[in-house]
C-alpha cells in the first residue's frame, strides 16, 4: 500500500469524520478505475488498517496502530510515577467490544452529570445487549427517547437519572431498550 494512498485516506477519516466509499477512493488517489481503489482496501484490510461491514462499507479497524501504555498514575494522593513501557493497546479494542452493534452519539442535556456524562461528550453505545440493574442505557419511554440508568425494583423497571434536579421516568405505557451505553468519550 502506498503510504500516499493512506495518508489521504486517513485525511479523508480526520476531516469528514467517515471512512469514504470506493468513488471517493478512487477521486482521492487519483485513479481511473474502482478496481484500484479496491485493491488498495483489500491492502489495506491485510495490513489490518481497515474491515468491510456486512454490507460491504469500510470500517477503520487500526488506522492509529497501537498506543503505549506507560503505567499508571495516582488519582489520589500523590505518589512518585514511575514511567515505563507496560504494554500498548488499541483505542478501537478498548472500546468496541462488538463493532457490528456498536455506534456513537453526542450527548444533549445533564440529566446524567453525577454519572461523569456531560453536555457535548460522546457516548459508545451497543445494540442487542439486554440491560442489567444499574446499566445506562439508550431508550424509548412512551414514544420518547433519553440516555439514564437501568433500573429493576421488585420486577418495575425505571429509569434513573444522575442528576438530582430530576425526577425517575416510570413507564405510563412502554419502556424500549434500544443500546447500553458502552464507553464515554470527552475531548479536553
């Protein structure tokens, strides 16, 4: 693969925050066929850059590579650090546990601050798991939709917000678990 071809696609993620379809590859790198452009992500796939979907649309699987875990740090009361190469990781691995179900939503409103979810985060949420006690979740509650914890009391279920300026939404005819919130993201 050439690392020009890469580049641009890489580019391509960063700024329209999407990998881009076979056309778009082709435009990119400046070739005449859809083939090229194919072959590139079948290079691509090998190199473990990328995956393909069920339906066919290019995933980045590990654009970035691996990033160093150095230790640990204190969050509490300090401590001399110690920095040293411990293992590296992949964000993507860290992070999406089923990528098939998994998605991202930008979080509105505080309805759930006191769980460290605020305004403008984005939240990592996955489809097709059933909700535990205590999970937040994604869901339908008479025909509207919040992010809030799960709950289950003497067989009702509810949902629970982590901000004490609301109240519990008690289903008045039906509550639908679409996703479990799998993992927050903020940028500073």
């Amino acid at each position: 693969m050439t690392s020009s071809g890469q580049s641009k696609i890489l580019s391509y993620y960063k700024n329209h925050r999407r990998m881009p379809s076979f056309s778009e590859i082709m435009t990119l790198c400046g070739y005449k066929s859809k083939n090229a452009a194919h072959r590139l992500v079948q290079r691509m796939i090998k190199a473990g850059l990328v995956e393909k979907d069920a339906s066919g649309r290019i995933l980045p699987k590990n654009l970035w590579g691996p990033i160093p875990v150095i230790g640990t740090v204190e969050a509490g009361w300090p401590s001399p650090a110690e920095e040293e190469l411990v293992d590296t990781m992949s964000l993507d691995a860290y992070l999406i546990r089923n990528k098939e179900a998994s998605f991202i939503m930008k979080v509105k409103g505080n309805s759930m601050k006191d769980a460290g979810i605020f305004p403008g985060d984005m939240v990592i949420v996955e489809r097709g798991r059933d909700p535990k006690d205590g999970d937040i979740v994604i869901a339908e509650v008479d025909r509207e939709w919040t992010m809030k914890y799960f709950r289950k009391r003497s067989g009702k279920i509810y949902l629970d917000p982590a901000n004490e300026q609301y109240s519990k939404i008690i289903p008045k005819e039906e509550l639908k678990v679409a996703a479990v919130v799998r993992a927050v993201i903020r940028r500073y």
